[in-house]
C-alpha cells in the first residue's frame, strides 16, 4: 500500500524497450513511463507496457496527488500497440530459423 504522504515527486516520461542483433538496433515498443519518487530515495515505476490502462491510471495519479504531479495525459483508453509487430516478426523468424537447423541435421 503507498501513503500518498510519503511521495516527493510524481513524474511521466518517455518509455522504449529495444533490441539489437549485431550493430542493428531496433525499437521493440514505444510508450510512457510513470516514475513515483518517495522520501526514502526509492522509485517506483510503472510502464504503460505493464499496465493495461495505463493512461486511466496516470489520471487517477493525477487527481489524488495534484500538487506533487507533473504529467501530460491524453485522454484516450487505448493499448499501444506499435511494437509488438516487431517482436511477433523476431519470434517466428527465431522459430523458422530453429526449425531449419534442426532438419539440417
């Protein structure tokens, strides 16, 4: 359970997972990050990657804890969704690749 009295700073920023294969990078998922700062000098955070309705969440956040939060909401209720293509595409090539070393042999 978190005691709102015990929160410094409330922060949203920019969140993305990525991956590489040789010198290739490529973004796995783009979103936002929720970073909760507490007295103690401990963090909590929160992806949009992890939570369903995250941008239900980050308004909640918002209300009950006004004078502490600094973050930029849009109201949509929405999963974004723009990396998982990529990370589909990397599965089944990892797949097909497994697939075919073992009937080489």
């Amino acid at each position: 359970m978190i005691d709102f009295n015990d929160i410094s700073k409330v922060v949203e920023s920019n969140y993305k997972v990525e991956s590489s294969h040789n010198t290739s990078t490529f973004e796995v998922y783009k979103g936002r990050k929720i970073t909760i700062e507490f007295f103690e000098s401990k963090k909590l955070e929160i992806t949009s990657l992890e939570i369903t309705n995250y941008n239900l969440l980050a308004i909640n956040l918002k209300n009950i804890t006004k004078s502490y939060f600094k973050l930029r909401t849009e109201n949509n209720n929405h999963k974004n969704a723009s990396g998982y293509g990529w990370l589909i595409f990397i599965v089944f090539l990892t797949l097909g690749l497994v697939i075919s070393l073992i009937t080489k042999h």
